[in-house]
C-alpha cells in the first residue's frame, strides 16, 4: 500500500535561484540539496529551513511544464492537462501534458453531446449552488466496452475546460492527488477544474474505496469541479460508488455506436474524394461493422484507406479482435 499521506513529511524552504530567495515552498523532509525536480544535472540547489510553515499562494516553474508551489513567482498556472507528479525534494506538484488528439466526431445516438450539455448547464449555474449552500461540483461515471467512446468522451471535456480557462487533472494516485489539489485551491480558489479517474476500478482495488470517497465527497473534496470517471466493468463497483448521487450524479453507459453511428463515422472520416477514388460502398461498410466499436470503425479506414489493405481481409481480422482490446483508453500511461 502507498503512502497515504505525503503531506504530513512537508517542510517549508527558503531557495535561491539566481540569487533570489523564495520561501515557502512545500517539500519533503527527505533533501538532496544537489538536485532539481526538472533537471538531474541542475545547480539548482534547496536549503532546508526551519521556520514555521506559511501556506504558499503563487507558482515556481523552470520549464513551463512543471509546477511547484511558492510564495513567489508566477500567480497562476496555464490552462491545460496535468498529472500530479512527487518528487523527494519538492513535493507534490503539476506535471502539463501536451494532448494530441485525432478530430473528434460527436456521432448522432451516442450521449457525448447530451454530456457536454449538461456540463455546460452546470457550469452556469454557480450561484444557485452557492444560494442554496451547497458544494459545487458534479460526477459523471462512464462505462461500457473498451474502445467504445469513453476516451472521447474524455477529450471533448478536457478540450471544453481548457476553453473555460480551467485546469484538468488526471487522478492516477488518490494520495498525491489529494495532497496537491488543497494546496492548489489555497492559490487559484476560483478555477474550473475536471478530475479524470480513468479506470476507477483499478484505482481502489490498488488505493482501497475509502481513499476516492473522500476525494468525492468526503473530507479532501473540494468546489468548482467535474470528476468524470470511467470503467469497463461496471460489476466491479460497489453500490456505494455507482449509486451514490453525492458521488456520481450521472451513470451513463457508452454503446457500440449504431446504424446511424457508424454510417455518420464513415461519411465524416473517409474524404469524398477517395470514396470516389476507390469506390467504396459506405452502406456495406455500415452492416459489415455491426457490433464493432469506435476504435474498431478507426482502425478499419486507416488499414483500407490510408494504409491500402484489402477490406475483406481487414473486417475479418478486426472481428477477431473484438474482444481481445486491453489497456488504457484515454490519457493515462498507468500501466506502462
């Protein structure tokens, strides 16, 4: 098991870079003064001090993808995607991901668009939670079969937040997470915020139930944000997860994409030109697809249409692997 909680270790530091002091960064009491966070071959060198600890309010950064917290330096930290990252000599901190996406298709009879309505709804509706004093935040838990939609349904929110100016975290480890997001709301109390926790199932079997409950509704919640969770096998969540309101107020199931799913995908992906060119029958594509996924739908036009594979060949191939897709399906790298 973990450590549950790093933020008992934290010491507060007085460092200096390029000869300016800056205090009040959280660390941990485990220092080597010879190495800096973001670079093993830095000079950057911290000096532990004693004095009593003094909540931070700002940011530190040296490479404009690792944020540390400070009484100095920068006020706010770019909107963007973040893991939260630990390191000995400073402590929790935000890790900025860069997001490379393909073009995201909301198809017709997949609920992606009804989601991104409610979260916008949401969003608007601030001081009606604050008049009736409540937390203001909400929960969407997303399941259904790997390859389904549920990633892009995490893209679509992160690209939604980013255009909010907001902050999205990945929630990887309950612990660092919880530690990191009470300091960050000290410095930015007002910032939209998203939680992904993907693959949530496999997040409390390692960190144990009582840790995310917490994070949702209990003593390290925090206001003004989404936790969008998702899983594959609903059946592994207890009861207290995925039919708990404060939890998760919606529990949506993401389908293998329909008829008109699939017809819709096709028409938008393949440019017309090449379904001239090589003269391809959009309406046997839609019935030969039945009961394949998104990624499978994907996969099928890069093989035939871009990487020139006989059709036939590929849909029997892509059959096969129907129920064979492991792993991550949106940002995570946790298993790797």
């Amino acid at each position: 098991m973990k450590n549950k909680n790093p933020q008992n270790t934290i010491d507060i530091e007085i460092d200096r870079i390029e000869g300016r002091p800056i205090s009040g960064l959280p660390t941990f009491t485990s220092i080597n003064p010879s190495i800096n966070p973001s670079s093993e071959n830095s000079s950057f060198k911290p000096v532990t001090s004693t004095v009593a600890k003094k909540s931070p309010n700002r940011f530190l950064t040296t490479n404009d993808k690792d944020y540390f917290f400070s009484n100095e330096t920068i006020d706010t930290i770019p909107s963007g995607f973040y893991n939260i990252k630990f390191s000995n000599e400073r402590g929790v901190y935000a890790k900025k991901s860069e997001i490379v996406t393909d073009n995201i298709l909301v198809l017709p009879n997949m609920p992606h668009k009804k989601i991104l309505s409610d979260i916008e709804n949401f969003w608007s509706k601030e001081t009606m939670f604050k008049k009736y004093d409540l937390v203001f935040k909400r929960g969407i838990l997303l399941h259904g079969t790997p390859g389904g939609g549920k990633s892009s349904m995490i893209q679509l929110l992160v690209k939604d937040i980013i255009s909010r100016n907001g902050i999205a975290f990945e929630l990887t480890g309950p612990d660092y997470y919880s530690s990191y997001i009470k300091l960050f709301r000290e410095v930015e109390p007002n910032r939209p915020v998203l939680v992904i926790i993907e693959d949530i199932d496999e997040i409390i079997n390692e960190y144990g139930e009582k840790e995310i409950t917490n994070i949702l509704d209990g003593i390290n919640q925090v206001s003004k944000v989404v936790y969008l969770a998702t899983t594959n096998n609903i059946s592994k969540l207890d009861d207290k997860i995925k039919k708990r309101p404060s939890r998760f107020d919606r529990v949506i199931e993401i389908k293998k994409p329909e008829d008109i799913d699939r017809e819709f995908y096709f028409l938008n992906k393949i440019e017309k030109d090449d379904i001239e060119k090589m003269n391809i029958d959009i309406s046997k594509w839609v019935k030969d697809t039945e009961g394949l996924t998104i990624s499978h739908l994907k996969e099928l036009v890069i093989s035939v249409v871009i990487m020139g594979n006989d059709y036939e060949e590929t849909v029997e191939v892509l059959k096969t692997m129907k129920s064979g897709y492991t792993g991550n399906i949106g940002f995570t790298n946790r298993n790797n």
